[in-house]
C-alpha cells in the first residue's frame, strides 16, 4: 500500500497539468476569448461538414475522417488480430 501503480502516473500527471491550465485560463480575462470566436465556430463547422461528408460509419456511430492515422477504427484491430 502506498504505492501509486505506474498505469496511474501519466494520468495523475495529466490531471496535475490539465487543473494548471485550467487556473490560468481562469484568468485570463474573457474579451481574449471573444476576439477568436468567429475563427473557433467557423473550424469547428468546417470540421462537422467534413465528418458528415468523409466520416465512417462503424457499430451505427458516424466517426472522425479515415485519413487520420491517430484515431483507429473497430477494423483496424480486428485485423491486427487475424492471422
């Protein structure tokens, strides 16, 4: 007891970071924000377009566009498993 298992120390090391981040937002006075507003929405709209467009449908959920490596599909590792 006592010791902290090493699958939960990137997570308590995020969690550490992500509230940091959080208090410096925080105070960072709100105006800032409003100034890229229109360019946040208008890229967030482009990227929904895209997913309506290119997205995969897999297991009745629509998901990201297939031409980003980062994210693997429900065939990707069903096939990584098959020999």
């Amino acid at each position: 007891m006592g010791r902290t298992p090493l699958s939960l120390k990137p997570n308590i090391l995020g969690f550490l970071i992500d509230w940091r981040l959080m208090g410096v937002i925080a105070f960072i006075e709100y105006r800032f924000f409003s100034d890229f507003a229109y360019i946040v929405y208008s890229i967030a709209l482009f990227l929904l377009i895209l997913v309506l467009g290119y997205g995969l449908i897999t297991s009745g959920a629509q998901r990201w566009v297939r031409s980003i490596p980062l994210l693997p599909t429900a065939s990707d590792s069903s096939s990584s498993h098959s020999s």
